[in-house]
C-alpha cells in the first residue's frame, strides 16, 4: 500500500453542527491538538452568530474527525470543532487560556 500525504481541514461550529462552518481552514500541517472542555478564543474571527458577552467565551463542547481519500493523490482529515457559549470570570479569558488558536481568518 502506497503511503499518500495528508490534506487538514478544521471546521468550527457554533452551538450546532447543523449551522454552517463559522470559519474553515485548511493546510498541509496538522493543526493544534483540541480537547472538549477548554477556551475557544473567537476575537479574531468574525462571522459568529452571536459573539459572547464580556464575562463569556467559547468552549469547545465536542469534536468530531472525518477522513477520506481525495482522488488518489491525498488523504483528508477533517477536524469538526463544535463550540458554545459558556460563562467565565474577565480574567480566565486571555491569550494565556488554554486555547488561544487565533490564526488569520479566511
């Protein structure tokens, strides 16, 4: 079996997979590590449905991975990222969280 390169794709979604992506991204580097339960800072991305208040964030709430063959020149894997609104103390929510994944927006 002939090893073939990998194409990342990462999708967030707000509150509902059944919302379209808010933002999606994709590279030929794996993206950062993600665990349910921890800080989605949104303040560089736009297109949010609703923006949390001051004394919220996101919080990544489930995480689902797709792969599949494109053509036969390069496997996909999609990294689904599902986010909501949760409450917060001002000053847990900072570049120092747990998560402060805040590339250039597409």
């Amino acid at each position: 079996m002939t090893s073939l390169p990998i194409q990342y794709h990462l999708e967030v979604y707000e509150s509902s997979w059944m919302n379209t992506p808010v933002v999606a991204w994709q590279s030929d580097s794996p993206f950062p590590t993600l665990s349910v339960g921890e800080h989605f800072q949104h303040h560089a991305i736009k297109g949010w449905h609703r923006r949390p208040a001051d004394n919220q964030t996101f919080q990544i709430s489930e995480i689902e991975h797709v792969f599949w063959k494109i053509t036969d020149s390069r496997i996909g894997h999609k990294l689904m990222v599902l986010v909501r609104i949760v409450d917060v103390k001002p000053q847990t929510v900072s570049a120092r969280s747990p998560t402060y994944f805040s590339p250039s927006a597409s």
